[in-house]
C-alpha cells in the first residue's frame, strides 16, 4: 500500500487528505450495505470489503499510523469485556 500511495504521490497531490479519505471509507460501507440489502453476491460483497480495508489501510500510512500495534492494543482490551445479548444478537462494548 506503501508503495501505491508513492507510485500515484498521494502525499503531494492531496490524497492523503483525512476528509476526503474518510468520505471516500463512508462511500464504500454504503456499497457494503448495498450488497447486503439488494443481494448482490459473495463475490461483490467480498470485492467491497477488500475496497474499504484498502482505504483504511491508506488512512494509516497517511496518519503514520501502526495498524499492527494498534489492532493488538485494541484486541487487549477487546479480550477484557465481556459480551451481552442485544435482541438476538451479541455486543462486545464499552457500556
């Protein structure tokens, strides 16, 4: 990814900018939703969500963010919290 924001110069051209990145990952969880309500398929549904985890990966090398670090962090705390039944389903929060 590194390499891809280099090659296109991201940094010099403005799309490293945090707004417009941030705009562009609402954009393709729409189209997530969009896959599920309208049944698109695995193979779109897949396609989006390897679209939207190449955004945030470009979100963390224009913020000079270690996703690694930051994902194991989280994780941690993650472990901790226990899980409670929402409806039907199970939430792992905060509150």
């Amino acid at each position: 990814m590194r390499a891809f924001h280099l090659k296109h110069k991201f940094r010099e051209t403005g799309g490293e900018d945090m707004t417009y990145r941030m705009n562009l990952i609402m954009e393709e969880v729409g189209e997530i939703c969009q896959c599920l309500t309208k049944g698109l398929g695995q193979e779109k549904l897949a396609e989006e969500h390897a679209d939207l985890l190449v955004l945030l990966l470009g979100n963390c090398i224009s913020a000079d963010i270690d996703l690694e670090e930051a994902f194991w962090k989280k994780m941690e705390i993650l472990q901790k919290r226990k899980g409670k039944k929402v409806g039907d389903t199970i939430r792992v929060t905060e509150t």
